[in-house]
C-alpha cells in the first residue's frame, strides 16, 4: 500500500516508517519538523536501504495538504502529527486546540475530498483520565485531565461522528501508552529538545551525565515500591502494530480502538534499577514530592489488540533500557 504518514520523522512515526518499508510497503512522510528533524530521514533509509518520500509542511495549512494528495497516490493515512507534551499543553491551551484539532479537520476534510477512507490515527491512553481500576480496556471510562489529552480524546469523538456519517471510512484509534526505547541499530529513537517531559529519555540523559539527577516524585503510592507504576511498551513493538493496523484496514474493519501496551506495570524504581544494569549504575536520582495530578499505576489491557490484530508486544523492559542507553551513547558521541 502507499501510506502517508503525518509527522512521520518523529519519534514513534519513525520507526513506523521503518516497520512499514520492512513489510513492503510505500511510505510518504510529511513533517513540519517542530519536534523533529530532517536527518531522520537518512536514517530510516540507512536501515532499510529503501526511499521515502518527504515533504516539510504543516497539517494546518490546509492548501500544502491538499495539494499532497492530488500528486500522490495514498491509500491510507497513519496520523502522528500533533503537540504531546502535558505541561506545555496546560500552559497554552490554544495552540495545541488549533494544532491538534484544527490540523486534524483539514487532514479529514482533505481525505474525503480525494477519497481516501482508510485511516490510523494515535492517540493516547491519557484519553482514560484517573481513578480508574486496572488494568484499562477499550471500554474504560474516558476523562482526559488535561489539554493534550482534551485534544486526543475529541479527535476519538469527531472520528467517530465521520464515521456514523459515511460508513465507507476504516479507522482504528491506537492508544499508546509509555512509548520506550530505541531502534536496535541505534540511529532512531527519542530525541526531545530541551529537558526531557517523560521518564526514559531523562534517565537516559543522566546516565552520560547531560543531566545530573532524576527527579521520582513520590515514593509513598500504594504500588509495590511506593513509586508510580506505568505501562512501558518498546517503540518497535509499537510501531509493528501499526503494520498489523493497515493489514486490519484492508479487511474493512469499519471503525476500531485499540490499546497498545504490554498489560505489565513496571514501577519507576524498576526502571531506575533496570537501566542501572545495563549503564553500570550511573543514574542518580532523588526523591521529591508527589506531583498534583499523577496517579499510582497505570497499565493497559492489550487482549484486544492481541485477539483482533494478532499483536503483542515481544521486547522486555531489560531490551527497553538497552536500546535506549545504546542510542543516547551513539547520539553523544556522534555531537562530540
């Protein structure tokens, strides 16, 4: 299939791309390159020794989008592009309404208008909200606390909405939940600008000392250390769902959700402890106080996913911390 891929030079589109090219598909990526950069590019081809098609530009302008699919064939579309982190959200609530949400209605109205109607779009497990009994399924509750998660979780509603009004659409809703580590060969992973918002890559930066400690906040939750307990899925075993999400499109799956994670919690010590062993204990941290608004554990049910995508995530935490630790080396080395 040729597949579009918005904010494909990301994070977790990245080694999508790679999972896709690998499985013999067609890939154009377009990316306004906010969070990422056009290197990445280079990379996804240095490991699978086959081109991709890029072009920079912005969900938000919606003529560029247009005009992307009146030169290309696309059969369907994976949706990444999108703000993500919670305190800048909170912060600026309105850019990332305009970004998300704007963004996502010409991405929709673009796709109708050319016909295309299979559809993959990421969106969060912060759709569930809080005080919710684990693990989560599709049916939980949903309650996101926050403007990023407000945005995921209005997307969900609109998507839902095109299709009760044109039942020609395919779309499965990927909820992701901790997105770790990195590409084996070590040249992609997750590269933050500035300090790190998630756990993975601020212990990383700690362990080759570009940070000087981790802060764990809390260490009196009812978990099996004290310390928060999240749902952490490798990026690779991520993005082999997406694979395993344009193979459902293709049955005419109509619309779908699905939750993408382990169904195991691993406890921030854990993760601590565990990245210790494999970086040789250099990652320094303290205690600080519960933040407002973190819960004590977290953690998917993935049976749906595993009986209806035939998915499961395979990498364990130990392959998690070592992907990661090998890629920030490779990126430290490579900036000296």
């Amino acid at each position: 299939m040729n597949i579009l891929l918005t904010g494909g030079l990301g994070y977790i589109g990245s080694h999508t791309a790679v999972e896709l090219l690998n499985a013999g598909h067609d890939v154009l990526v377009i990316d306004n390159l906010c969070n990422s950069s056009i290197d990445v590019k280079d990379r996804i081809e240095e490991i699978t020794d086959k081109q991709i098609q890029f072009i920079e530009t912005d969900i938000r302008i919606k003529e560029d989008i247009d005009n992307v699919f009146a030169n290309n064939k696309i059969d369907a579309v994976i949706h990444f592009a999108g703000l993500k982190a919670v305190g800048e959200s909170v912060q600026n609530p309105l850019y990332y309404y305009e970004n998300n949400i704007a963004g996502t209605i010409n991405l929709l109205q673009v796709m109708q208008k050319y016909n295309v109607k299979n559809l993959v779009f990421s969106s969060s497990a912060t759709v569930y909200g809080t005080c919710q009994e684990m693990p989560l399924s599709e049916d939980s509750p949903t309650g996101a606390v926050n403007p990023y998660g407000r945005t995921k979780l209005f997307i969900e509603e609109m998507l839902k909405d095109l299709y009760t009004s044109d039942p020609s659409f395919n779309i499965i809703i990927l909820r992701y939940f901790n997105p770790v580590g990195a590409h084996d060969s070590g040249i992609i992973g997750e590269n933050p600008r500035g300090i790190p918002n998630n756990l993975m890559p601020y212990i990383a930066r700690v362990s080759v000392g570009i940070l000087d400690e981790l802060s764990i906040y809390g260490d009196d939750y009812d978990t099996k250390d004290g310390t928060g307990v999240r749902d952490y899925i490798h990026v690779v075993d991520l993005a082999c769902g997406h694979v395993a999400s344009i193979d459902k499109l293709s049955e005419n799956c109509g619309l779908a959700i699905y939750n993408l994670g382990t169904g195991t919690g691993y406890s921030v010590l854990e993760v601590v402890n565990e990245f210790n062993k494999v970086c040789g204990g250099k990652v320094k941290y303290k205690i600080a106080p519960r933040r407002d608004g973190d819960i004590a554990e977290y953690y998917a049910s993935p049976k749906k996913a595993n009986d209806e995508l035939h998915w499961q995530a395979k990498k364990d935490l130990h392959s998690m911390c070592e992907s990661t630790y090998n890629y920030q080396i490779k990126e430290l080395n490579k900036n000296k």
